[in-house]
C-alpha cells in the first residue's frame, strides 16, 4: 500500500482510505468492524467519517452513529494509533445537527466534543468543515451555482474567527489539524491568506468530489492543490458506484444505493452511463478491473493524498483494495483522458 504525505501536517496516509458513511444504515456494526479490521490488515490507516454519517437516507435518529460504530471498534480493541482520523462538522442546512445551524465560533467547540464522544477517542487527526456556509457548487449545483450575492466582508470575517476556535482546540489537544471539504478555490485561497497572516491553522487537505466521471478538480483546484500543498482526498471515486457498472441498462441491485436513492443524488444521466460503458471497454483492453483502474486513477493523481472510498459489504471492501496493486501506464492514462475528453462532465 502506497503512503502520501498529508500536506504539510506531518502525517502520512494510505493511499486508500475507508469511507464510514454505510456504517449504521446499509453495513451493520459487525461488518463495519470487519471491514476495520480487514482494510488494517492490508496497509489501510486512514478514516474518514463525518458528524451527519450515515447516509441512504440522513435521519435524525442515526445522525452519529456511524462515528460511534468507529468508536466501538476503538473501545473493543484499543487500536486507536493504527488509524488515521478524519471526521467533519455538517455546514449551514443540516437539520439534524444544531437545527440547520451554520458553522460558527459556538458549534465548532460543541461539534467536536461531539464527535471525541462518540469515537471514543481524545484527538481528532484531521477535522473538516463539511461545506461552506455560504454554499457552493458541488453536490450537482455547478449548473446552476451563483455566488453573486455572497457578502465578502462576511465570508472572511467567519473564517477569521473559525481559524481562532480552531486554533484553540488545536491548543487543546482536541484536534491535530484542519481541512475544507466541497470547497472553491477562492474560498481555499482566503482560508490559506488568513490562516498565513496568523489567524490559525493552515488549511491541510481538501475533500471534493473527484472521479472518471467528475473532473472538476482537474482545473483551478489542482494548481492551487500543487502550489499550496493542500492535496485532494477524493470522495465518490467511483460516482457512488456508477463506475462499477452494476447500474448499467437500468439494473437496481437490492440493497444498492440507487434502490434508496434512485437518481445517486443527480448522477445517473443517459450520458453517465455512455462514459461507464466506455471506460469498462478501456479496462478490458488493458486487462484491468474497471473499479480497481477507476480507484487506482484517482488515488495516483499527482495532487491526491488519498481516495476515499466506501463499502456496503467485506467482499466489495476486498474487491477495492486490489486498486492498490494496479499498475496505471502512460498508455492507459492517455486513454483513460480521451474517453474523459469524448465524455466530458455527464452530470
């Protein structure tokens, strides 16, 4: 298993990381923790999970469980240094944290004693804002997306006293470093110039959605990745399944997230499933497995620490963690760009 640096924090990470949002929905707490132990046990060290998780459908009722299944792993085998811990803060319109409130000097204190609670442990590796609060373009809203009426003024002032709290829990021992998720490159530049002029931590990574399907990433967030040493952990890496091509001609497995989300939050377009079917034909040229080469891709970009992907059951777990022996040539990547040029953003 390859290993990246995690910015400039210090840490390293896998170059795969396991997603947690199934656990307490889809995946039982019995196969969550199989999952940790066998996602260990092949060179994973990284975790990713979040205050709202889980997912398929968001309740109110399951809102933390998927950090507390975490936690009992923790508790039952005090492994807690065998991982690598990221969890995030919901932002603004999450009615089941706070009431839809947004992320202010108040929650941020509360929000991450929540979520030690619930983990079970007394540092948090890595702790992301969710969203921001003044909104943004991901999650299908790039058609549509107009920051005309943001308030700069009022952008700059939350993160300037963001990065104070912060700075304090760091202080504390409550977290060890700082990360954006669903954020613009405008918005990681303020954070950076701020946290720079001596407001708080720096910004260490950022979680974007980022797949064959989704290049979004590719263009102003890269350079600012690169030169500013903020690397993307992708999330969706493979378009929450579509890649696999279990969807293709229609199919709704049982269980699957598109039988409790039938659109896959917006993904699943007439030109979504062409791209699928054209890079499942690029695999089987080479002689790859479509979801190892689609994994693999993402996780080896050069401004990518690490991919997270997630698993409803141990043999789909098993079935990812062969992207870490896959060997991507130039060859393929070339291709694998022509497919994306042929089949640019289908949704």
């Amino acid at each position: 298993m390859r290993r990246n640096p995690l910015g400039r924090t210090g840490m390293e990470v896998s170059e795969l990381c396991l997603g947690t949002m199934t656990f307490g929905t889809q995946t039982s707490r019995a196969e969550a923790h199989a999952q940790m132990d066998r996602a260990l046990e092949a060179g994973v060290d990284f975790l990713d999970t979040a205050e709202m998780y889980p997912v398929n459908p968001v309740a109110a009722e399951t809102v933390g469980l998927s950090e507390e299944i975490v936690g009992d792993w923790f508790a039952r085998g005090g492994r807690r240094d065998a991982w690598v811990v990221a969890t995030k803060h919901s932002g603004e319109g999450m009615r089941h944290a706070r009431g839809g409130a947004p992320i202010t000097a108040e929650t941020i204190p509360e929000a991450i004693e929540g979520s030690l609670r619930r983990l079970k442990i007394d540092c948090i590796d890595l702790y992301q804002f969710h969203w921001p609060n003044r909104g943004s373009y991901h999650f299908r809203q790039n058609w549509r997306y107009d920051p005309s009426g943001q308030d700069r003024a009022a952008t700059r002032a939350h993160m300037e006293e963001a990065l104070g709290v912060l700075e304090r829990q760091v202080e504390k021992g409550n977290i060890r470093a700082f990360g954006l998720s669903n954020e613009t490159a405008w918005g990681t530049a303020q954070w950076l110039a701020l946290a720079e002029a001596g407001h708080g931590p720096r910004v260490a990574s950022m979680q974007n959605e980022y797949s064959l399907l989704c290049r979004i990433y590719d263009t102003d967030m890269a350079e600012l990745s690169v030169n500013e040493d903020v690397p993307l952990l992708p999330f969706s890496p493979l378009a929450a399944g579509l890649l696999s091509g279990k969807y293709q001609g229609g199919a709704v497995p049982a269980g699957s997230r598109r039988s409790l989300n039938a659109t896959l939050g917006g993904r699943v377009t007439p030109r979504a499933l062409e791209a699928v079917a054209a890079y499942h034909a690029l695999a089987g040229r080479f002689g790859l497995d479509p979801v190892q080469m689609a994994l693999a891709w993402a996780a080896r970009r050069p401004f990518v620490a690490s991919a997270i992907f997630g698993a409803t059951r141990l043999d789909q777990l098993e079935h990812a963690l062969g992207a870490a022996e896959v060997t991507l040539s130039d060859e393929l990547c070339a291709e694998i760009d022509a497919v994306h040029r042929a089949h640019p953003m289908p949704y």
